[in-house]
C-alpha cells in the first residue's frame, strides 16, 4: 500500500494525447506477422482419447486458453494447430492424415501424451501405430499420461516460441 | 396411455431349463448339457442347429428371447467356441448357448435372417477370430483396417514386428 504512485489527472491526458494522434508504427514485417499469429493460435476441436478431456479442461474457463487468443475452430480450413489428443489406430491414421491435409499452411502439430508420442501403453499392440510422427510431422512434443493442463500449457508456449522463429524471407520446409 | 406391466422373474431356472429341453426337441438339437454359471442358464447345441435353435428361441411364446444381448467367439485352443446371450424383456430372463467350432475348419451358420442386429457382433468375430459367418451379407472388417490378413483375438496369434509398422499411404499427398 502506498507503493503506487497514483495516477493523476495529468497521466490520462498524456495517454489521451499520445494515442489521439495518427502514429506510424516501423518494425520488421516477420516481427508483426509472427507477433500477430503466434497470439492467435486457433487449434482444431479435434479430441481423441483420454488427454483429450485434458485439453478440453484447458480450454475451459478454469484453465482458460482463450487468453493467450487461442480457441477451437470446428473445421481444419480455419485451424493453424491440430492436438493429437490420444492413441492413433491404424484404422484412425488416414483420417488424421486426411485431416492435416485439409488444413491451411502455416500449419503446426502437437503431439500430446505418451500415445501420440509412442504409442504408449499400447506399442506392442496389432492395431497401434506407435506415434502420431509415422503419420504426420510433429512441431512439439507434450509428455504425460495423460499430460496436465500445465503441460500442455508448456508446449503451447514452445509452439509460440516456434511460430517466432519462423521468416518470410526463408522458404518454409515441408516434410514429405 | 396404458403401461404394460411386466411380471418381473416370472419364470425360474428350472422352468426354462425344462421348458428348453422340451423345445429343443421339437428343432431337432440335442437336449444339450445345461449348466448353470453365475445364476445363468448355459447350453451347449451342435453347429448345424444353432440357426433354427435361436429362430425357435426368438419365435417361441413361452420363451419369446427376443433381443440378443452379445455373441462372444471364446479361443479355446483344440477348439473355437461362440456363446449367444439371449435375452427375453417379458420374462425378464436370458439364457446363453454355446456352439463348439472346429479350430481347423471354423465356420457357422450366420444369424443375421433372424436377428438382424446379429450383423456387427458376427463381423467382429469374424475379423478377430476367423470364424467364417455362412450367409452373412456384408462380411467385411469393422474395427481393424481393411487390409489385415490376421487375426489377433487368437491364442496362435503372434504378429511380426514388420506387421506393426505403419506405412503411410500416399493417396492424399
């Protein structure tokens, strides 16, 4: 208490003048692009399996992602990151794949959980495939079984830190 | 509006035991050995029988199974094994009969004319245990990727490290 200067009159006529004037804005075209799309990180409502209801507690209002301009979007075209959120089958694999696909360039993949990662508790089983990077390529890598919110938290802020790195100048790699 | 009231327990193991004995004969099966697991009624029927065994079962009105809860395929090594829990709702009772499979040669007589939700309960046994289902319509895999040739419900079953690794199709690229 007592810390604060508190603001006068005279503060909020600085702000009012500062920000009333036409002001031009310079700065490098990656910085603003990667600024503006590393805060409006919009992931498809895509969930899976059992870290699927991790991701869902995230984007619930007590984790609350949406302040970090992130939301579902319930179709690939408009989505810029897709969650794998669970254990892929091998009946489920060309459908993932199909799904990324659809999904407009600059387009990014978390793999969330062991089962996405490995296979998990599965890897020996007939019908799994071990790890969703057989089938498409992965930026970030969440661990947990199933990864907490926190974690997943983690990763999306590393996917950010990726999103930051990334130039117009350069061509963007495409793995095939 | 009238609501059918059910007798609740209306008929006891001993009833539809001898109620079954009796019917069976008049389908031709075999009085099979009845045995009672859990406070449920077990029978075995010989694989000829099995489709107008359960046709009678269904079609019968003292018996009158008319919902079929389950079809279980049981890999007993020498031998395969289907078990069909049947369930009546008037008499609020189920009874489930085994059929024995020859573990070389298995096949049986589908039961898809006379239950038709039979179909993907017979189309999962078909993939994991290769039970062939004679007269099934649409006799293709439900749970597993088309293009297995194995089936991995089986005791024999060993799959080859080559076998699980996923290859990516190329179609969409």
């Amino acid at each position: 208490m007592g810390l604060e200067r508190k603001k006068t009159l005279e503060d909020h006529l600085y702000l009012k003048d500062k920000f009333g004037k036409p002001n031009i804005l310079t700065v490098s075209y990656d910085k603003i692009m990667n600024a503006a799309r590393s805060r409006s990180i919009w992931y498809l409502t895509f969930g899976i399996a059992c870290c699927a209801i991790e991701m869902m507690a995230t984007g619930g209002s007590h984790y609350d992602l949406d302040r970090f301009g992130m939301f579902f979007r319930a179709t690939p075209r408009q989505a810029d990151l897709i969650i794998i959120s669970g254990t892929i089958t091998r009946k489920y694999a060309p459908v993932v794949q199909r799904v990324y696909m659809q999904m407009a360039e600059p387009r990014y993949v978390l793999a969330m959980g062991s089962c996405a990662i490995t296979g998990g508790p599965f890897y020996d089983s007939y019908n799994v495939v071990q790890g969703i990077d057989k089938v498409i390529p992965v930026d970030v890598y969440v661990q947990g079984c199933p990864a907490r919110p926190e974690a997943l938290y983690c990763g999306l802020l590393k996917l950010k830190e990726i999103i930051n790195r990334d130039s117009i100048v350069k061509k963007p790699v495409i793995v095939k | 509006m009238e609501v059918k009231q059910y007798n609740f327990k209306a008929v006891d193991n001993d009833k539809v035991i001898s109620l079954l004995q009796d019917k069976f004969k008049s389908v031709g099966t075999s009085e099979g050995n009845f045995s009672l697991n859990h406070g449920q009624i077990y029978c075995e029927v010989s694989k000829e029988t099995i489709k107008n065994t359960i046709k009678m079962l269904k079609n019968d009105k003292d018996l009158k199974f008319d919902y079929i809860k389950c079809i279980t395929g049981v890999d007993y090594k020498e031998y395969l094994e289907i078990v069909y829990s049947l369930y009546s709702f008037d008499n609020n009772y189920s009874v489930n009969i085994k059929v024995r499979i020859d573990a070389a040669n298995p096949d049986v007589d589908s039961i898809t004319d006379v239950f038709w939700s039979a179909d993907w309960f017979e189309r999962e046994i078909w993939e994991f245990f290769g039970i062939n289902f004679k007269g099934h319509p649409n006799l293709k895999t439900l749970l597993l990727p088309g293009d297995v040739d194995y089936h991995p419900l089986l005791k024999s079953f060993e799959i080859k490290w080559e076998k699980r690794e996923y290859v990516r199709p190329k179609v969409f690229e």
